[in-house]
C-alpha cells in the first residue's frame, strides 16, 4: 500500500431550499476552477424546515444536463434519486443521456 494519500473534494447542494439554475451553474463551475472532483445536488422537489425554498424547484436531472453541456470536467451526480416520482425506465434513459452530454462524467 502505498504511503501517498490523495483527497478528492466534492461539492452537494440542497437546492429545494432556494437556488435557481444560475446559482447552480456557479457553484458547479467555482467548483470546478477551484480543483474539485465532483458537483452532486439533491433530488428533491419539497423545501425542508423554515425556508422560503424560493424561487421554486428544480429538476434533478435537467439541472445535471445543464450542467454537463457547461461545465469540462467536473464529475456530476445525485446523491439519490427518490424512486417514489421517477420511473426506473425512464429514469435510466435521463441518467444515459446526462452521461453521454457529459462526456462520461456522470457518477
């Protein structure tokens, strides 16, 4: 084993709670000029606690794809995908697509 350890950073966002695309779109490309490895945000449609959750949700999946077209190198990702709003079928076609708009970078 060698004595070498490496850290990899990573960035997550609870959007839900008030982000919009633009925002997103700047955390994911700081991000990426700072060194990061991977950009991942939450798949949640509902705010959580005593936030106003303004302006309103964003979608998972469109957000990632965005992301994937406007950013080089960053890996992109959910932590989880609720499984009670999205079919699996349907599910993997968005998932394959980010992927490959992506360049492979999809975890």
């Amino acid at each position: 084993m060698s004595s070498e350890s490496t850290v990899s950073l990573r960035v997550f966002v609870e959007p839900q709670q008030g982000a919009t695309y633009a925002d997103q779109l700047a955390v994911a490309r700081a991000a990426e000029d700072l060194g990061y490895e991977a950009f991942f945000r939450s798949d949640h449609y509902l705010k959580m606690g005593d936030v106003s959750g303004l302006p309103g949700p964003t979608d998972a999946w469109l957000t990632l794809a965005g992301l994937a077209r406007e950013t080089s190198r960053i890996r992109l990702g959910t932590l989880l995908t609720s499984v009670t709003f999205r079919h699996p079928g349907p599910l993997a076609i968005s998932m394959s697509q980010v992927d490959h708009m992506s360049g492979g970078r999809l975890d």
